[in-house]
C-alpha cells in the first residue's frame, strides 16, 4: 500500500510542478506582452489564482512525505534521538488535528461550491469549485502521510526500524 501511495503522491507532485510551470509561462507572458506590446492576456491572474490551489494543495503530502517542510532541528540535534522522535510524534499529531479540521471545513465549502457551480469573476469567468476541492483532498492525504510518519516513529521507538531520523544528521555527513 505504501509504494502505492507514494505514486499517487508523486503524480500529484508532478501536477503541483507543472502548475507551477504553466504559473511562470503565463505571467512571463502577460507581463512581456504588457509592456512591449501594451496588450494583456485575459484571465492570467485568475488562472494563476486557482493553479496556487493546485499548486500548494496536491504538492503538501509529498512534501511531508519527503521531508521537506520547513522544520527548526536545531534543538531537536542536541536531544536523546528518543526524545527527538516523541517531540516528531507530537507535532505529528498537532498538525493531524489541524489539518483534519481544516480538511473538515474546506469539504463543507468544497460541496457547496460545487452544488452552486462557483465561478470566479473577472476578466475571465473561471470556474473554482474544482480548486475548492483541492483544498480538502490535500488535507486528508497529508493526514495520511503524517499518520504513515507516525507509524514510522513508533517502529523506531520500538526497535522495528533503525532509531534514526535522517533530516536531524548534521549536514555534510
């Protein structure tokens, strides 16, 4: 189950990149074509509005999975390995509940906005209740990374896994 997860998580990291990519191509455009040609192409800051969404929400999961948010392990370096991986636990699971709510909250919305067929208004009429979507689904597969995480730490706790965490080795090792 876990390879597979891991390749639903790499595909959506592949969209979150090529969103990222397709929000670089179009404001490089528009903003060219603004100023040598006096001409604006409609809809750019409203695509790039929804490719955020899809761009910070389906690339969240792979992220975690890789490690590779933001964390402060400075302290956590100079603590017993042991204690280093329960504080991992703990805020594994803070950001559990955080996101669980979050997720909760941003489905209600996600439903309604899909029951109404939400667009977004501007120069371009853009439909959002898609983006709406995301914003759960990114949630929820973060919560389940993170569950898998904690499940790794406690395997380490226990002797099942090698008691390491790799992102606390000093760099250059």
């Amino acid at each position: 189950m876990r390879s597979w997860y891991r390749k639903v998580l790499v595909t959506f990291a592949f969209v979150a990149a090529a969103s990222l990519a397709i929000m670089i191509i179009s404001t490089t455009l528009d903003t060219t074509l603004r100023y040598s040609l006096n001409f604006l192409i409609p809809g750019v800051f409203e695509l790039n509005e929804v490719l955020m969404v899809v761009l910070v929400f389906l690339g969240i999961a792979w992220t975690q999975m890789e490690r590779g948010h933001t964390r402060v392990v400075l302290v956590l370096r100079k603590m017993p390995i042991r204690w280093a991986i329960k504080l991992d636990i703990i805020c594994w699971i803070i950001c559990i509940f955080f996101l669980g709510i979050l997720g909760l909250q941003s489905g209600k919305e996600a439903l309604r906005s899909f029951q109404m067929n939400e667009f977004r208004w501007g120069a371009v009429q853009m439909p959002i209740w898609w983006a709406k979507a995301l914003v759960p689904l990114g949630c929820w597969l973060t919560c389940i990374q993170l569950l898998m995480d904690i499940w790794l730490d406690i395997g380490r706790l226990k002797g099942i896994f090698p008691l390491d965490l790799p992102d606390l080795r000093e760099i250059g090792e």
